[in-house]
C-alpha cells in the first residue's frame, strides 16, 4: 500500500471516531482495518480457503 494512501485510511479512521474515546479503542479501531485490508490483499492474490474447507476445519476444532 501506498504510505501517502495508507495516511489518508488512517486519517479518516480517525476523523470517524466519537469525540471521547480511549487510545485502546483507536489503536483496536485502527488494527481491525490492518486485519481487513491484509485479508482482502490475501484473498485477491489467491490466499483463500474454500467455504467447505472452513466448515471442516471448525468441526474439527469443535470435536
């Protein structure tokens, strides 16, 4: 990502965020979009897993 975009992103994260609000909120606020961006960049480079296999996968940890 671009650091000029990736300042805007954060910018306007930031600029969303209520008026009283702890650093904890906005650094959590901050690493969820990070998170959601890096699985967005991951599934367009082809780094996904099938909805079937996810299935499996969970009912295996469940069992």
């Amino acid at each position: 990502m671009e650091t000029a975009n990736t300042k805007k992103k954060i910018l306007q994260a930031i600029g969303e965020l209520p008026d009283k609000i702890e650093i904890e909120d906005a650094m959590e606020k901050l690493y969820f979009l990070y998170k959601i961006e890096k699985g967005i960049k991951q599934a367009d480079s082809g780094e996904k897993i099938d909805h079937q296999t996810v299935k499996e996968r969970f009912q295996k940890w469940r069992e």
